[in-house]
C-alpha cells in the first residue's frame, strides 16, 4: 500500500522502512551519478524528494521521468541531509503509470499567472496554488458541518428545481424539458409548460431559505450547504452563477442571536482553518498576499462593529470620497461602501442592520418605523458583503400584506406562508456565500480561483 507524501513527512516512526510512494512529478534535476525527483501527491503542499542512485537505474528507465509524469516508486526512507527536506527516498524500484509530454504538457514551468490557469481550469488544481486553495476549501467544509453539528443543527436538504424566487430579484436559470428550439405554445401565443415535465415554468434555485424555514420551523435549527445559483450578468470579482451558500435558518431567534451566531460561526471556521490548513495558507501569504495571517487573526481576536444602516451611510456620505457610485438613505450599498467601512473607517468586521425595506427581500420582519426591517449584512475586510441575513416576518397578515404590496403571485406562495398560518414562531437565519469565505481565508482576489471549476458568463465548458 502507499503512503501519502504528508504521511512520510510526518510519520518520524516510518524512518528507516521501506515505502511505497504514488504521485505526480513536479521536476527531476541531478547529473549521471544522482537524479533527484520532487514528488507531490495532492496530499499536502510539500513534496517528497525521491534520490534515484544512477548505479541501479539507467537513463532510458528514467528518461519518462518528466514534470507531470505519474510514477510510483519503492525506497528506503531515510533522514534528509538536504536543507529544508526532513526526509527523502532512495529509489530500490520505480514503475512509470504515465508520461507527460515535455513539448504540450502545459504546467511545464512554474510561475503561470492565474489568468492563464483559468483558462485551463481542468489542470490546474495540479499546480501548488490550486492544491492549497483546494484543500483549504475542503478543510472551511468540513469546519461548516462540524459547527453545526456540535451545536445540534441538522443538515437539510432543499431542492435545486424550483419554482419560487426566493429574492425577488428574477435571476433564475430556467430548467426545462421543452424542445427550446419548438416551444408548445397555448391558444394566446404564450409558451404551454403543460407539457413539460414540470407542468410549469421552473428554474435553478438562488437560495435554499424558503424550504430551509419549513425546516427549522419543524426541527429547530437547520443547516444547508449546496450549489446556489443566480444568471446575473455580473462579471466582478465577487459573483459566480454557480456558488455554494450556506444557510441556517434557527427558531425562536432574534436579530441579536443571530448576529451572534454569524459572528461565532466565521471566527470559528477561520479558526479552523488556520489549525489544520496552516502549511497551505503559509504557502498562499509567501506567494500572494504577506499580510493574509495577521489579516485571519485579526478578524478572529476583534469583536464586530454592530451599526445601523443608517448609521453606515451617514459615514459614507460624510467621509468626503469620491465612490463611482453616490451613497444615500436607500442606496443598495456596493462592495466599495462596504469596504470603506471595514477597511477605513473603523477597520473591523462590521454588522449592519435594519436596512431600508425596499432594498431587501421579501420575508424581512419589518421595524415599527414602517420604513426598515431587520436585516444584517456582514461586512468583510478583502470582501464586502459575505454573509446577509435577517429576522424574518412571522407575522401572517403582515407577511401576506407585504407580498401583495409587492406583487408576488399567492399561488406560489401558499405553502410558505402556512408556516405562519399554523404555529408560527419567531425565527431567523442568514446565508453565507461559501467561495466568500474560501476567497478571505486564502487571500486570493478572484473568485474565479477559489472554486474548482467557475461557472461565470459565458463559462461553463470544463
Ligand atoms: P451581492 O450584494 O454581493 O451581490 P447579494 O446581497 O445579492 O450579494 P444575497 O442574496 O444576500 O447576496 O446572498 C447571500 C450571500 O451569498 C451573500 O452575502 C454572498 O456571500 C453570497 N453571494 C451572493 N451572490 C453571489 C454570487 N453571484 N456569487 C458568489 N456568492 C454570492
Ligand atoms: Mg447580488
Ligand atoms: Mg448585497
Ligand atoms: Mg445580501
């Protein structure tokens, strides 16, 4: 069996035994005497260094041993008397499973820019960068399910086909059976969906909190963690059409509660991280971003700054600068307010609350001004926006009142609106844009480059 590269690294009871050794090769160099090899196997940032005695091997065994080529080699384990290496391999035998051509293997040299690593998105989880933001990737997920799962939330699932824009905001992926090409229309020219599968017009779900209120008004509090997504035609470096979101959605919580279950929730995550993606994190801060740990830290050590909407805008509007976009009471506020505020002005985390009404979705618990409702969004140095979320309006006649104000079709909504119609409770809940948080705890600038395969405008081939 092999062992994995991170295992023979840290595994000091392994010195002095034999190994076997699988993965990919990063670079041979050497002359006629020795040929060293760096190995990597995915399962860490490191490599293992694999020393091939020239005596034993000849070249035509070693001439397949290229960058990229996958081989799995049989030593002796021993201490390193190389700097920086805490052990390496002598090679008794190796077995080439695949070559890498020199002339088009294209991850060749090292030092491709990440524009360039986009456009080869399928190869690139292979180079040091995409394997460390990767596994910090996995890592945040897992620390997601673990969070919860210690505090007695349960993992729901909601559905992906759906029928009901959750945000109003009309940013839906339409899914169909219907041959697009020779659309069944009805007597008044408008497409007939009787005849597709679904029976009516569906589309891609933006967020699961609809259903994920049905669940917590039944369990108590509840989780999801799936692929969200929104044809938006947003080419920033903060929006995908595909993203996955994190939602729990609590009952018998208020806005407070859940402002401090968000809090608690990205502390702990980040924390997370830096116990168990520490050496990968380091790699990214070496190559990236030199203040990314002192950033991660300090999020974690600082106590959120809690204001109002209003109280943010006012800021805004006196701090003098210049914002491609005007900020007023009313205003949806851009990733460049909401850094403002974080990076500038008070250079923290912050929570902003009870935000205009007209600018948030729906199912928002409206304040007694009549003017705004209890939302927060959290605010993140790097980031903006990352997380928004609110009390919601667990009051029958209002929530109906404000669904009819808006103009939503009550046909779609009868069921929603049954969990205030029997045993209503006040409840509350908040999503988080996971790629957000991957984009914060490695440093990376692009969400493009912290989700295996992005889904943007016009992107979606491999
Ligand atoms: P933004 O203002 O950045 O467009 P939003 O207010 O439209 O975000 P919400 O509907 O509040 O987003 O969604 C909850 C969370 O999902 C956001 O706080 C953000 O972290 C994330 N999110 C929203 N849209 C996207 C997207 N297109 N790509 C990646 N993450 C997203
Ligand atoms: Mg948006
Ligand atoms: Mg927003
Ligand atoms: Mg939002």
């Amino acid at each position: 069996k092999r062992t994995k590269v991170v295992d023979l690294l840290k595994d000091a009871a392994l010195i002095g035994s034999e190994v076997l050794a699988k993965g990919w090769v990063r670079t041979r160099r050497g002359n006629k005497h020795v040929q060293f090899v760096q190995l990597n196997d995915g399962s860490t940032i490191k490599n293992i260094q694999i020393v091939f005695d020239m005596a034993k091997f000849t070249d035509e065994e070693l001439k397949p041993v290229t960058t990229g080529s996958s081989i799995c080699v049989r030593g002796l384990l021993v201490e390193s008397q190389g700097k920086g290496q805490t052990c390496e391999i002598q090679a008794e035998s190796l077995e080439v499973y695949g070559t890498a051509d020199v002339e088009s293997y294209p991850l060749q040299k090292k030092g491709h820019t990440l524009e360039f690593l986009r456009e080869i998105a399928h190869l690139r989880p292979r180079t040091n960068t995409f394997g460390a933001v990767l596994r910090v990737r996995s890592t945040l997920a897992f620390a997601i399910h673990k969070f919860f799962n210690e505090r007695g939330f349960q993992y729901l699932h909601t559905p992906l086909i759906t029928a009901s824009d959750c945000e109003g905001a009309g940013a839906m992926f339409q899914v169909t059976t219907l041959d697009l090409n020779n659309l069944p229309k009805d007597e008044e020219g408008k497409v007939d969906y009787s005849q597709d599968f679904f029976g009516k017009p569906t589309a891609l779900t933006v967020s699961g909190q609809l259903e994920g209120e049905l669940g917590a008004t039944a369990l108590g509090q509840i989780y999801t963690f799936g692929p969200t997504f929104r044809a938006e035609n947003s080419n920033t470096p903060r929006h995908l059409s595909e993203f996955w979101m994190i939602e729990p959605e609590m009952a018998f919580y208020d806005i407070t509660d859940n402002m401090d279950l968000a809090e608690e929730f990205v502390k702990y995550c980040i924390n997370y991280a830096l116990e168990h993606s520490l050496d990968d994190i380091t790699f990214l801060q070496e190559m990236y971003d030199k203040d990314l740990i002192d950033r991660l830290k300090f999020v974690v050590n600082n106590d959120f700054v809690r204001l109002s909407y209003g109280e943010g805008v006012k800021i805004l509007e006196e701090s003098g600068r210049k914002f491609e976009f005007p900020v007023h009471w009313g205003t949806d506020l851009q990733s460049e307010h909401e850094r403002y505020l974080v990076e500038e002005h008070f250079k923290k985390p912050v929570i902003l609350t009870d935000y205009p009404k007209e600018i948030k979705a729906f199912y928002m618990k409206q304040n007694e001004d009549g003017k705004t409702v209890r939302a927060m969004d959290v605010l993140f140095p790097h980031i903006g926006e990352i997380i928004g979320g609110s009390e919601r309006e667990e009051n029958y006649d209002k929530l109906l009142a404000r669904i009819e104000e808006l103009g939503i079709p009550m046909k779609d909504m009868w069921w929603y609106l049954d969990t205030r119609r029997f045993g209503t409770v006040p409840h509350s809940g908040f999503g988080l844009g996971f790629e957000r948080l991957v984009l914060f705890v490695t440093g990376m600038t692009n969400i493009r480059d912290v989700i295996p395969f992005p889904r943007t405008p016009g992107k979606a081939e491999f």
